[in-house]
C-alpha cells in the first residue's frame, strides 16, 4: 500500500480532463466523485460537479464540521493521518438514479501542492466513450467503464485506421486483379489472331527451306574453293620454314665461328686501351667499361668456355631461348689511389666500377642507386655515371662507413 508523508492539509482538490470521441472538451457534464469505505465494502458519494469546457476542479474539506460529510469526512482523514492512501472514483450523475454504474476513473495517488496546504488527487485525460468495454468488479456492481486514457484512445483510433488502410489495399489488390483476368470474347479474338499468324509463319518456313537448299549449294562450291586455298597455304607455309631455316646459323656455322671466351675479353680490353690512350688530355678519362652481350654460349671438348656473338643483321632470325647474357665489366687497373684526407671525396662523374675502387682505396663502402633519368647532349653527366653522393664530397668521414652513390640510368633500361 502507498503512503503520504504526514500534513497539515485538510483538503483534497480534484481534477479530471474529459474529451469526446472526436478530441473536443466536453462542457456541462454532471460527474460524481465517490470514496471506497473499506469498513462497509461499498462507494459513498463524496463530491457532485460539473465540467467546464472539458476540465472537472472539485476540493473536499475533511477537516472536523458538524456537515453530513463528517462521518467520511473523519474516516479520510483517519486514513491519510495514518498514511495510508483512501482510493476515489469518478463516476456520471445519472448512475446514482441506475443499476449501471458509469464509471469514468479512479484513482489512489495523493500528493501535496507545491505549498503544502492542500493535497491533490488525478483523474487524468480521458476519451468519453459509451461503447467501451465492461468489466465486472468484485463488489458484484455492474459497472460500465465509459472512458478510455487518451493515449489508449489514440492508440485505438491508430489501429483502427490502419486496418481501415488495409482494407483499402485490399480492395485496389482486388481489383486490380480483376482487371488482370482477361474476358474470354478477348481471349477468343487472339487465339484467332495467333492462327493467322501460324499460317503466315509456315508460309515463310517453306520459303526459308528453298532458300536453304540453294544455300547449301552455294556452300559445296565455297567448301571447295576453301580446300584449295589451304592446300596452297600449306605450300606457302612449307616455303616459309625453308627459308628461315636457311637463314638461321647451323651447328657448323656457329662452331666455325665461335671464339674462346678470354679471347672475346682480350679483345675487348684492347678497343678499351685504344679508347683510353687515344687522348691523354682530355677532360675525362675512361675508367670502367659495363657490357652486356647477346651471344651463343657452348663448351669445347676441354671444357673452355666459347661465346659467338650476334651481329644485328641475324639477330631477328635466331631464337630466343637459344640466347644467353653475358655482363663484362672492366676497370682500368691504374686508377690513381685517393690520399685519405679524413674527407669524403667527390666521385661525380665516375660510373660504378671506378666509384667503387676510389671508396675502396681509404676503406669506404659503396651503396649503388641506379635512377631512371632523360640526359640530352649538354648534360654534364652521361648514362651510367655518377650524379649524386650521400655524404657529398668534402664532408669528414664519421662513423658511417657506406657513401649512397645515384648513377644515371636509361628509363628504357627498366622496362
């Protein structure tokens, strides 16, 4: 059971918010407020008012006067003294004069006005209804519950249209799916236009299979026109292989000509010296040579190794799984030594073999990056040289013992 904290107050307002079915006040309504006496088991007329524009303001004096309310009047106050909670009820007028009671709300909340003086008792907003459901209470009084809260009464209304929406899809579904039965009179004329249309078809089917029948003969004399030109394809073909064949060095041409690999480098090495000596005043001197060589690669009885070089003329004849690659690198062996000056020194200009043979001479060591550059005639610095240094010259030489030299590499070399 609820209780109230103890209180002065010897008044009870009563409120309540009734609506009518179509959410507008009702004005004028003659309602009763009612106390449940727990001693007899039975509801006694506490209070008879009226509405105003919809809204019920009724007050209850339960304090002690010589009133015919002194009886209940002492009872309600008996019960909020103890703090306990004394349960109302709303009902209409005209119940008092039926055997049907009309009942409106009830209610067994109390609380104190914001001042303290008076405490305050809740019907709440309601929906008056008559065709509301019945309930049978345990006093054995029939008892019609008139209202509904407002928000059970939206509630309601809510489902209501709803099923009122359903029933109009319904219908549409309906209908629509009368209109998707077509009569049988339309259904007749199309089967007849069908027939008319099969006859045209068979019509056409039998000109096709005249045409198809000239067709084939036309076929005979294209299948046979195409058996002679394969046969002369094939000729063609047979031709082709002759002459590649012809064209390709043999076993024998390539023994013939097949040089001993030191031979192929002492070659090398003399246009290399050539080169080198031809101008000993020149800006700059030739220090390192990179070649990579398209060549037949075989073993001789004594196991030498024998390269035969490919000339451009033949190159496009000869295939390619049959190719192997070659890289010579050579150095000039009197690369002067650089005098360790605790510097790192500048090797611009220098392609890899000699960068690495300078840094190698005062104990350094070589990081080579190649980066793909487009170098025109007026560069300073040409395909394969040095460009860049990471420490760059002059810088002291310190704990790291690795220069990141950046060579100049063709962008075609990395395709």
């Amino acid at each position: 059971m609820q209780t109230i904290p103890p209180s002065s107050a010897k008044k009870i307002q009563f409120s309540a918010t009734i609506y009518d079915t179509s959410n507008t006040l009702i004005p004028n309504m003659s309602l009763v407020i009612q106390y449940f006496d727990t001693q007899t088991n039975k509801w006694e007329p506490l209070l008879k008012s009226t509405t105003e524009n919809g809204l019920l303001s009724a007050v209850f004096d339960f304090s002690p006067s010589p009133s015919k309310a002194t009886i209940l009047a002492a009872k309600i106050n008996q019960i909020i003294a103890a703090g306990s909670m004394p349960t109302f009820r709303l009902i209409s007028a005209v119940s008092l004069k039926l055997p049907v009671t009309e009942l409106f709300a009830t209610t067994s909340n109390l609380a104190l006005n914001p001042e303290k003086t008076m405490f305050l008792a809740e019907f709440g907003e309601m929906i008056y209804n008559a065709e509301a459901r019945m309930e049978k209470l345990p006093a054995k009084e029939t008892v019609i519950c008139v209202t509904l809260p407002v928000i059970v009464y939206k509630l309601i209304m809510q489902n209501k249209d709803m099923a009122k929406q359903l029933e109009l899809q319904t219908q549409k579904v309906s209908d629509l799916t009368t209109q998707l039965k077509a009569p049988n009179q339309e259904l007749q004329k199309r089967d007849a236009t069908i027939k008319t249309l099969n006859d045209a078809i068979l019509q056409e089917a039998q000109k096709t299979t005249d045409l198809q029948t000239r067709l084939t003969a036309k076929d005979e004399i294209i299948a046979t026109k195409n058996q002679q030109i394969l046969e002369k394809d094939k000729k063609i073909a047979e031709q082709t292989t002759q002459i590649i064949t012809a064209a390709q060095p043999t076993e024998n041409t390539r023994q013939n000509t097949a040089q001993p690999m030191n031979k192929v480098y002492a070659h090398i090495l003399d246009e290399v010296h050539t080169v080198a000596a031809r101008d000993t005043n020149n800006r700059y001197a030739l220090s390192s040579v990179s070649m990579n060589l398209k060549t037949f690669v075989e073993q001789d009885a004594n196991g030498n190794m024998k390269l035969q070089l490919i000339d451009s003329k033949n190159a496009e004849k000869i295939n390619g799984a049959s190719v192997s690659e070659v890289k010579l690198e050579v150095a000039t062996n009197n690369q002067p030594a650089m005098p360790n000056t605790g510097k790192i020194p500048s090797i611009l200009g220098l392609t890899e073999s000699a960068v690495r043979s300078v840094l190698q001479s005062i104990g350094l060591q070589l990081n080579p990056v190649y980066q793909s550059t487009e170098l025109s005639a007026t560069d300073k610095y040409s395909i394969g040289q040095a460009f860049k240094q990471s420490p760059i010259g002059g810088d002291s030489i310190g704990k790291t013992q690795t220069v990141t030299v950046i060579f100049a590499k063709s962008s075609n070399e990395f395709n």
